[in-house]
C-alpha cells in the first residue's frame, strides 16, 4: 500500500521557518493529519502543527534535538479521540538525506509511547526537512518496523511532490518535446500523478485530450451526461455514432485517451461528484480539475480539496449572447485554489443564494420551479454559447497554469498568479494574487475522512443519483 503525506504551501512555510532559526541546530515540531485510507492508498493530511519551543529541547546542536515529550501529551489526546495520526517533523541542517541511526532510536521510543497512547493500529509518520525545503519520511507500524512515504505532496504557490524511490530514469520518446521544454523531472512527476477532471463537455474534452498527451499517470474522469448532437461542436473525439448509441461522455474520451498510446491509465465514472464513492476516489487523486459550471458542483470540489489538502484548478469559460446573434462579451477565469487560502466563494465567484437554488435544483427539480415561480430563489442559468476554440482557448490556459505550478517558469513567480482572467473581446489578461483565507472553509483543512464524508449528510451513503455504466463498448 501507498503511504502519502500532504500539507499546504502554509504548513510548510511554517515548519520551515521554525526548523531553520538560523542557529545551525536541529529544531523539531509535531502535527496532526487526518486520514483517507482506501483500497491501495493510506494518506495523512496535516491538520494541526504544534511548534516545539526552543527552549523546551533539552540538547539542540547541529546533529541532534532532544525535546520533553509534555506538551505531546495533549495532540495524543485529541487523537486518540479522532483517530488522526500523529506526524514528528524535525531538521537536518548539516543536509544529511536519510534517517540517523540517533533517529532511529528516537522513533521507535516515541512512536512505541504514541502507540501505548492511541491504541490503534494505524500508522503514524516521521519526516525529516532539509535547509531548502525538501523533505522526506518514513511511517512507523505498530511492530515498530519503518517503511518509506511513498510520497510527501505540498500544495502551496508552487506544487511539490518528493517521491522516496526514482522509477522513471527514461522518458518516453512521446515526452521527449515535453522534457525539452518543462524539463525531465517535471514530465517523470507528470507520469506518476493522477487527476481528476470534473466535467467533461466543452472545456473538460480538451483538459482531458492535453494531459492524456502530456502522459499523465492516471485520470479519473467524472460526468453524468451522454453524447448529444449539440455536444458535436465542442466534444473532442465525440461523433454522431456515439450519439446514436446513447454513450457516456466518460466513455467516449476514456475511449480516446487511451488509444493515444501514451500509457496514461483512465478511470471513467458516469456519475455525479455528489456521490460517496466518487468523493473518496477523487479524494485519493493528487490534482484536481474542475469544468463546472454548476455552482453546487464547483462548490464541493473545493471543499474537498480542503478536507484532503490537494491543489485544485477550477476553469470558467463565459459567452454572453447580445440576442440578436452576436456575442457581447467572451471571457474566462483559471482559478488556482490552495487548500488553507482563499476559495472559490471567497474570491465571490459565487453567492450562497446561487449555491442554495443550484442545491436544491439537483436534488428536488419540483421544488426548485415551484420557488423559482413563487420568487423565493433565484434561478440558476440555463445552457450558455459554448464554441469549441473559446473552450479551448481557457482549457489550455487551465493545463500552462498546472505546468506552471510544478515547474515554476515565470519571471514573477507563482505567487501574483492566483486568477488569471483573459477577455477575448477587450484581448486583455488580468490577474490577482491570493486574498485572505476562507473563513468557511478554514476548520476544514486536512481533516480527511469524517463521517459523513465532507460533514455533508447527503454523502453519509451513496446520494442516490443513477450512475450509467462507464465501461467500453
């Protein structure tokens, strides 16, 4: 099984500082991670960081800390309550890569008392964090045997991902442009990701088309919907066949994708995102993308990557007709949303009066019209233009902004970077930095799993929502 260890660009900026005074001695803090634990994964995302003070280590030089274990006392409680995991972060500022056999003996010691605490049989982590950032770990096993994180992911303005092992050493003769230009380690982390893409009409075709081409490892694929003839304009691989054959969209680009050679594996699921199977296997991917424009949809896709401290890439395309068939305006946003900073409802991309009418239509289409018509809620917009060069004019968009994430290309770095609008009819870029975190979202992050999923009732068991089959015909 995977073991995988997340934190945002926040956690790690505060880890960091406090690891490295500048004194040239080891420093150690202690976290709290939530949990997802699936069928081939078990991750741990941090939740609470508790700082060790300098003054409470008993010994701190440049090759060992020793610490009263006291002020632990109070983060076992909680989680042995919760059953979170407990996470000892400490540095190494003379940059020696691997555990000490001195931090060998430490966490057995500590981690046989965290156990004794808890009394689980979930593993607990330890990592170590070097002068620039990087950071490796172990997970500690009721036996007391140590085993590697497979990996340690960080969400902040730039993405991270620091794998225990090198498996890629040649790139594909398909990646060979892409190493050229974003460079060998980013397109080896591209063949080990997966990702999700919600929505898969008009800007989700495209998404799909590039990261399948850019040798993605893994995607899952999420829409409800079958081919129509008006998806013909704007459906990458979608024909009239596949319309009158009543197929999945999912299945009609999974069916792509995976002609394409490139060895990317692709999970379609004909279903809606409100769904507690669907949320716990996006929950598990490492990258989420939304092409939504459901309000209710976008809504719970970043909630989700605050629960599980994954970086998501939410894509809006908007055409707005004049009437008189023209088009008056043609725009589109990227937004980059990190788990414990600003979120799409923050940013007002929506009003909690829209994601009310937008919930409630999903889930009681009669009501929704009865209030509509009563004037108790406000409408939720219908089908808007769709025309495939906009879409994926903003899909590409969506992709670069990804890239850019993993391998920082900008002069001005990623920081000023967190929406990026474009207007195709003033052929004007704007962008905004982050604002202030979320306030609604803020207790939520890295809780992991919690019953019910997301502390949405509706996801306690499967919403109820007629899945279609998403396999190949």
């Amino acid at each position: 099984m995977k073991t995988i260890l997340r934190m945002t660009g926040l956690q790690h900026a505060e880890l960091r500082r406090h690891l490295f005074p500048g004194d040239g001695c080891e420093a150690v803090a202690v976290a709290i991670c939530g949990r997802r634990t699936g069928t081939d994964k078990h991750i741990l995302t941090v939740r609470k960081i508790k700082l060790i003070p300098y003054e409470e280590c008993r010994e701190r030089t440049p090759v060992r800390v020793t610490w009263s274990t006291e002020s632990l006392i109070p983060l076992l409680d909680e989680a042995s309550k919760t059953g979170e995991a407990i996470l000892k972060i400490h540095s190494h500022p003379g940059w020696y890569p691997k555990f000490s056999e001195t931090d060998d003996k430490a966490d057995s010691e500590l981690f046989e008392s965290v156990y004794g605490w808890t009394d689980d049989d979930v593993p607990h982590a330890s990592c170590v964090m070097l002068p620039d950032g990087k950071m490796f770990g172990r997970i500690i096993k009721p036996d007391g045997e140590f085993e590697p994180l497979s990996v340690i992911a960080i969400a902040g303005d730039d993405i991270h991902f620091w794998y225990s092992d090198d498996d890629f050493t040649e790139v594909p003769e398909f990646a060979r442009r892409h190493a050229q230009a974003f460079g060998v380690g980013t397109v080896n982390i591209l063949r080990r990701l997966s990702v999700a893409v919600v929505g898969c009409s008009g800007t989700g075709s495209p998404v799909i088309e590039m990261l399948g081409r850019l040798g993605v490892g893994r995607l899952v694929i999420i829409d409800p919907d079958k081919i129509e003839e008006k998806n013909l304009n704007r459906i990458l691989n979608a024909t009239l066949e596949d319309v009158r054959r009543g197929e999945f969209k999912v299945n009609v680009l999974a069916r792509a994708v995976r002609l394409m050679g490139t060895e990317t594996e692709v999970l379609p699921i004909a279903g809606n995102l409100y769904d507690a199977e669907t949320v716990k296997t996006v929950a598990e991917c490492d990258v989420l993308i939304g092409c939504m424009d459901s309000v209710d949809g976008r809504h719970l896709l970043n909630k989700l990557a605050v629960f599980y401290s994954i970086p998501y890439f939410d894509i809006g395309v908007k055409l707005i007709a004049d009437g008189k068939g023209g088009v008056e305006q043609i725009c589109g946003t990227v937004h980059y949303l990190q788990p414990d900073r600003s979120s799409l409802f923050s940013r007002r991309t929506y009003t909690m009066e829209q994601f009310t009418a937008a919930s409630l239509k999903r889930a009681n289409p009669k009501e929704y019209e009865k209030q509509r018509e009563e004037k108790y809620i406000v409408g939720v917009q219908e089908d808007r233009p769709a025309v495939i060069s906009v879409n994926m004019q903003f899909a590409s968009l969506g992709i670069n902004e990804l890239l850019a994430r993993l391998h920082n290309f900008r002069d001005d770095g990623n920081e000023n970077f967190a929406t990026i609008r474009f207007s195709l009819t003033q052929m004007q870029f704007y962008y905004e930095p982050e604002d202030e975190p979320c306030r609604m979202f803020a207790r939520h992050i890295g809780r992991g799993d919690v019953s019910p999923l997301l502390e949405m009732s509706e996801l306690s068991e499967t919403s109820g929502v007629e899945k279609g089959e998403a396999t190949e015909k």
